[in-house]
C-alpha cells in the first residue's frame, strides 16, 4: 500500500523523478533565483549571489518529496558571469544529487552601459547521481528487476539557455539535459530515461511614477520532449519600497499541467491535470534575503491536507555601484 501510494502521489504531483532529471522546476525562481532554472542568468545581477533552498511536500505523510538546493553566481569582468549549483531531491524510494558549474557572456546590443539592452548566453556542466533504494521491497514478489539492493547510476549532462534583457522586460529560454544519455538504474539495457526539457520565461515590470509599487506579471512554460509533458505557470508579483534598504515583495503563482492522470471515480474513469495555487512573500533587507511559498494542490484525488511549503534565504556580495537605469528586479534588485 505504500509503495503504491509513492507511486501514485508522484504522478499527481506533476514532478516525476525520471522527468525531473536535474534540478525540479518548483517555483524557487520568483524568490529571486531565476540562475536555478537558466545558466544565462549567472552573474548577470548587479551582485553576486548565494541563494539556499529547502521545500518539503506533505509533511504529514512519510517518504514525502524534499529537496534542497544551494547556489551561487556572481559576474567577472564586464561581460562575463560564474555560477554553481549543489542539489539533492528526494521522492519516495528515488532520489538524486548533482552538482552543476556555469558560465555565462553578457553581450550589450545598445545603449549605454547603463541602459539594459543585453543578450546573454549560458550553459551549465553537471554530474548527477540517481539512486533507487529497493532494500525495503518485498522480495518474495518474483520480478527479475528487483534486486534489494541500492542501485545507484551517474550521469554528465548540459543546460544551454540564453536571455534577453530590455529595460523592464525580460525573456529567458533553457534546454534542460540537452545531451542523450543512457542509465541502467532500472532495467539492465533499459532505453535512456534521462529527459530534454525545454523551460521558457517571459516578464515585465510595472513601475508607475511616484509610486512605492512595482507589479511584474510573468510566464513560465515547460515541456518535456520524449514524454510529451507539459505545464504553465502564470505569477503575478508585487515589490513595495519600505525604505532605501528594504524591499517587501509577494505575489501569486498558478500552476497548470497539460497532462492528465486518469482515475476511478465510482464507475466511471475520470481525469485530472495537477492546478497549484501558490502565494508568496518575501523581504529584501540591505543585502539579505529571505522567500516563502506555499502551494496548494486541487482536485478531486488529495493525499494529504497539508500542502507543499518552501523556504529560501539569500545574501548578495560584492554589488556594483553603476547599476542600470531601469526599474529591473531581476538585476538590479
């Protein structure tokens, strides 16, 4: 039963391990940390940055999904930006660890230096390591693949991602795994499980005049090529001014998935797509951090009351005094 409960809460759950190869795509980037999902983004702030994440689904049920997350990046020169990534996620009886380093170019296409009108290119090198813990299965169950053992399998991969950036607005576009790569975790001679993701973004930034508010809507779209997977997030983000040192920001993030699970309800077979709602808040005090979201799952097939909680915490270091023009969050704040 309770293997059969992992199984199934990994399905509604929209995270997938074996689609979720690398870093998951939860929602860590609007707590300032859009490096995690794009490597065009490393060191591309006016600081360098170091961004740890933790969030724990159902804390209520066990073997629950967890992951944690630790970052930096930080820009060279003019032009040029570093990044690295420590990660480990954990679902069920699946889990994984990797470790990713970055670079990333910066080119101006215009204006001043000043002015933001600039392309960025990036790519990340990385070294996961995928486990699947079978010393708790049944093994008077006869299946061949089972082994009671903790199997474990490496892997090298790539992201390669570029950016735009033009005054308030912003456009990022990543490929996730971009390599084809073979693992045998599962089955001896079992064809690749490793997946190429595609993760777009799209945002801009509403700053009125003489006003304390900025409003910044934003796109995020992901799709998974050999599975066909694919969800949407759509946020909707505020940043008020408390003073010269100190910004507060929230906002609300609804997810929706394109792939449905099918499910018995009475006689007859339903569908159901996974729909997260997630409110945010965070502060912004001189150079440190700090990020919550919430997420609430719908539909008619819960596994638990309690939802999906995340907790970010950050610090900013050698800032630049010439930052841009612009009313920029994602690199000047």
């Amino acid at each position: 039963m309770k293997k059969l409960f992992i199984l199934l809460a990994i399905v509604f759950s929209g995270q997938l391990a074996i689609a979720q190869e690398g870093v998951p795509v939860y929602l860590d980037y609007l707590t300032d940390n859009y490096y995690l999902l794009h490597p065009s983004m490393a060191g591309a702030a006016a600081c360098g940055k170091v961004r740890g994440t933790v969030r724990q689904q159902w804390f209520d049920q066990e073997d629950a999904p967890n992951l944690q997350t630790l970052s930096f990046n930080t820009g060279i020169g003019e032009n040029s930006g570093i990044g690295a990534i420590l990660f480990n996620d954990k679902n069920g009886y699946h889990s994984q660890t990797g470790a990713y380093l970055s670079y990333a170019y910066h080119l101006q296409i215009g204006g001043g230096f000043e002015d933001l009108n600039r392309l960025s290119f990036g790519m990340s090198a990385g070294l996961v390591q995928s486990r699947l813990d079978e010393s708790d299965f049944n093994l008077a169950d006869f299946d061949p693949i089972i082994t009671g053992v903790l199997r474990s399998d490496s892997y090298f991969n790539v992201d390669i991602g570029m950016s735009y950036f033009y005054k308030e607005f912003y456009a990022h576009f990543t490929v996730k795994n971009a390599l084809f790569q073979n693992r045998e975790i599962y089955s001896e001679g079992f064809e690749s499980t490793n997946q190429r993701r595609y993760v777009a973004t799209v945002g801009y930034l509403f700053a009125p005049r003489n006003s304390d508010w900025q409003w910044e809507p934003s796109v995020l779209y992901q799709r998974t090529d050999r599975t066909g997977e694919q969800f949407m997030d759509i946020n909707a983000k505020a940043y008020y001014d408390l003073n010269d040192t100190s910004v507060l920001y929230m906002g609300l993030s609804y997810r929706q998935s394109f792939d449905g699970a099918e499910f018995l309800d009475g006689t007859s077979v339903q569908e159901q797509n996974l729909s997260l709602l997630s409110p945010i808040l965070g502060v912004k005090y001189k150079e440190f951090t700090f990020g919550y979201n919430y997420s609430y799952q719908f539909g008619d097939v819960q596994f638990a009351n309690g939802g999906f909680h995340q907790i970010t915490l950050g610090i900013d270091f050698l800032c630049r005094k010439d930052r841009w023009s612009c009313n920029c969050p994602a690199v000047n704040l």
